[in-house]
C-alpha cells in the first residue's frame, strides 16, 4: 500500500532528480558564459562545491543564488583548474589522433585515464579539502582516486553505462543530466572516502597534553590537610628552630 511515508520518499527523489537537471542546466550557462575555457572550471567547482554539501551535509541551499556565488568564490583558481585539463586533454586527443605508433597509443591511452581520474576528483578536493597550490591539487585528485580504485572503477563503469542509454534511448536526456551524472556520482564516491577517513584521523589524532596543577594549589592543598592524631606535636624549647 501506497502510504504517506513512500509518498515523501518518493517526493524526496523527485526533487532530487529535477536539482541535478537544476545543475546541470547551471553548469551550461555559466560554462558559455564565460567562453568554454573561462567557465569550464568555475562551473564545475561551483557544481562539486554543491554536490559536496548536499550527500555529505544533507544541505540543499537555493539553487541559482549558491551555484553562482559559489562559482565566483575562488576566482582565478578553478579558472586555471580548468584551463590545465583542457590542454592536457586536448594534446592526448591530438596525439591519439595523430600517432600510429602502438606503444605510444597506449602511453597516450594510460596519460587519458590518469587525466580522467584528476578530472573526476579535483573539483571535489577544490570544495572539501583545504588544499593549496595547483600541484598539491592535481596530485591529491590523483591519490584520491587511485587510492580507491575499486570506487573509480565502480564510478567510471556507471558514469559509461548511463550515458550510453541516454545515447540510445533519450539523447535530450545529456542536456538535462549529461555533466550532472558523473559529478553527482564522483561526489557521492568522494563523500563515502572521506567519512571513511574521519575515524582513522580520529584515532591517529595527538592526546591532549595534561597540565600540571599549579603550586600554589598544592600548597593550599598541603595546608588544608587535616591534622590527625598520630601526628606528634612537637612543643618549640628555647634554642630549637621553629
């Protein structure tokens, strides 16, 4: 029986659904608007940046107004995110294109999936994990989804399986979800590495360092010690110190 419970879960996917296409519809907009190269990067920040707080904080802000002040935060840093991406995968896609050579092709093939697994990750760490300069970023992105490998798989496998039935059966469907499907599954696989991570720096994290008491508290303490009656009490005589 259709009740109200499965009515709000079904309510709740909906919305989810109609707040991907929200974004993807977002990610184009201000991807031309700032000419392909210019926008590429802050429309992707400013989508994994949502992403982010929504499957690992349960925050679903409003949509227009976040995505854009989110897209305009960190200025020229997605900027060049997005610019370096774009030259690296352009000179693979030349060079696949162009070598005839087989053991270049797949010297270009493993450069293609290393440039995919940053592509997936780096906006993610760019929104999640303060991490400074352009290296430190790619080469996080890079450890990030290497280290989990078995998710990149998982990810990258769903990512392939969804686009190509919406190639098959609705090709209107890659306006709406065809950015919005593998952000929202690498921020998904992104949110689970990084809560599995938060128990093992809780455990690795310093002890506090325990203060010493204060000496005038221990001598406060050593003078309020009530006298009992073992204690000999010694009567002063002339002639003995105090």
């Amino acid at each position: 029986m259709f009740g109200f419970e499965q009515f709000v879960a079904l309510n709740r996917r909906l919305a989810g659904i109609w707040r991907l296409a929200g974004l993807n519809l977002l990610w184009i907009a201000v991807t031309i608007a700032g000419l392909g190269v210019l926008g590429v990067g802050p429309a992707s920040y400013a989508m994994a940046k949502y992403l982010h707080r929504w499957f690992r904080h349960g925050e679903t802000p409003p949509l227009v107004p976040t995505f854009l002040r989110d897209a305009r935060e960190l200025r020229w840093q997605p900027v060049l995110v997005g610019a370096v991406l774009l030259l690296a995968g352009g000179i693979v896609l030349v060079n696949l294109l162009s070598l005839t050579d087989w053991y270049l092709r797949v010297a270009n093939l493993l450069a293609l999936a290393v440039l995919w697994i940053i592509t997936a990750y780096v906006f993610t760490v760019l929104a999640a994990l303060d991490v400074q300069g352009l290296r430190s970023q790619l080469t996080s992105a890079l450890l990030l989804g290497l280290g989990s490998l078995h998710w990149t798989i998982l990810g990258t496998t769903a990512v392939v399986i969804g686009h190509a039935l919406m190639l098959r059966f609705a090709v209107p469907l890659l306006a709406l979800f065809g950015v919005a499907l593998p952000a929202a599954v690498f921020a998904a696989i992104c949110s689970r590495i990084l809560r599995d991570l938060e128990p093992a720096e809780a455990e690795h994290s310093p002890p506090a360092p325990r203060l010493p008491a204060h000496p005038a508290t221990r001598i406060v303490a050593r003078s309020r010690r009530p006298v009992s009656d073992r204690d000999p009490v010694r009567p002063l005589r002339k002639g003995t110190p105090a």
